[in-house]
C-alpha cells in the first residue's frame, strides 16, 4: 500500500494523464461534429441539443460519451486531491 506522499503523487500524474486524453477526445469530438455541422465551434460541443444532426448521430454520441467519462473520471480523481489537501469535498 503506497503512503500518502506517494499517492498524492500518483493522483497527480493521473491527473495529468487525464488531461492529455481529454484534450485529445475534445479534439476527436469536434472534429465528428465539425463534418456533420461545418461551422460547429468547441463552445456549440458543449451544448450539442441545439443541433439535431448531432443528437441523430451515432458516432458523435459514443464519443462525447467517451468525453463526458473523462471528465468524470478527472472529477474524482481531483476530489481525492482536494480531500488530501484538508479542503472539504462538495
């Protein structure tokens, strides 16, 4: 079982490592929704319910899906980190 300073440092490089990957699915993410929608904008991803295109498309949804588990995942893993630091969790 790691100490403390060793798991706050394993947190931190997952946390890094989910950044990458985030960046990296945005990317993938609104690259689909740019050939379904050309002027589509990484701010309309966020929001995609405006556009029926989107909602209507497979693809598009598995990888936003992909997207939104990430952020997920960061979520917790910065949870765990706040905690570590005595700041009380939400």
């Amino acid at each position: 079982m790691p100490d403390d300073a060793d798991r706050l440092q394993l947190l931190r490089q997952l946390d890094r490592l989910l950044n990458g990957m985030i960046a990296q699915q945005r990317g993938k993410v609104l690259a689909i929704g740019q050939a379904l929608v050309p002027a589509l904008t990484s701010e309309d991803v966020l929001n995609p319910d405006g556009y029926p295109e989107l909602a209507a498309d497979g693809p598009f949804n598995y990888e936003d899906g992909l997207l939104a588990g990430l952020l997920a995942a960061q979520m917790a893993v910065r949870a765990e980190l706040r905690a570590d630091r005595g700041t009380p969790r939400a």
